[in-house]
C-alpha cells in the first residue's frame, strides 16, 4: 500500500504504482523550495515522458495523480521502498539524477533541498558516494 487512502489495486486501475511513486518523489523534490517552476515542471515532465515512454498529455495526468498522493503523504518510506523494490540500480541512479537537475532549474541550493536529495536517494538504496557521482554527472551536464 502507497498510503493510508489508497490502495495499490485502486492506484493500478488508474496508473502503475511504480510510475506514480516515481513521480511522486519528483514533485516532493520540486516543491522543496515552496514552488514548482517552469524549469521543473519540463524536467518532470521529460523524465517521465522518456522514462515510462509516455505522451506529454499521459505524463501530466500521472502528475495530478501523484500530486495528490504526496499531498496525503507523512514521509517518503513507502514510495522510496517500492521504487527501490520494483527499479534496477540505474534506474534509481537516474531519478537521483533527476532530483539534482530539479534542484538546480532555479540556479540556487537551499540546505532543505540538498538534504531531501540526500534523504531520498538513501532511501532508494543509493551510496553515498553514487549519490555524489550522480550529483557531479548533472552539474557537468549544467556547465557547472
């Protein structure tokens, strides 16, 4: 079960569990510094529409879908675990890539957010020195 009110049967009539928890953590990543930018919303968006092969459209719809479980959402052990459960290693590399890249849109890193990278990418099983290789690889990729 991903929460309290919904349970995996209901989430997989209307969207695969692993797509939903994965988008989930995206937008907990992206709404980390109180808002969800423009920059963030097009790196979720192709994340997903790359990840899960899914049409712009599809991909939006499973936002709402998520967004609505990480609002009911008391901390993030039950999406980061049946990612971690159900995603090879690179998989889970490449969400961690993906939080960075979130992270940075804005051209800031506040404290909270390094920390809630950190925090989740433990939680999906990453070390701590992937999780590094992962944050380097994206600052690369950024000119930074």
């Amino acid at each position: 079960m991903l929460t309290g009110k919904t349970s995996e049967a209901q989430l997989r009539q209307q969207h695969d569990p692993l797509r939903l928890a994965t988008a989930g953590i995206l937008l907990d990543i992206a709404y980390a510094d109180g808002q969800f930018s423009p920059a963030e919303d097009g790196n979720v968006v192709g994340f997903l529409t790359e990840r899960f092969q899914l049409s712009p459209d599809d991909a939006r719809e499973l936002l709402e879908a998520a967004d609505e479980i990480r609002k009911e959402m008391v901390d993030h052990f039950a999406l980061t675990n049946y990612i971690r459960k159900n995603s090879p290693l690179a998989e889970r590399i490449d969400i961690v890539k993906t939080m960075w890249r979130l992270v940075y849109s804005d051209g800031q890193l506040s404290q909270h957010e390094a920390y809630l990278v950190r925090k989740l990418a433990d939680l999906l099983g990453l070390e701590h020195h992937v999780m590094i290789d992962a944050k380097s690889a994206v600052l690369r990729e950024l000119g930074r």
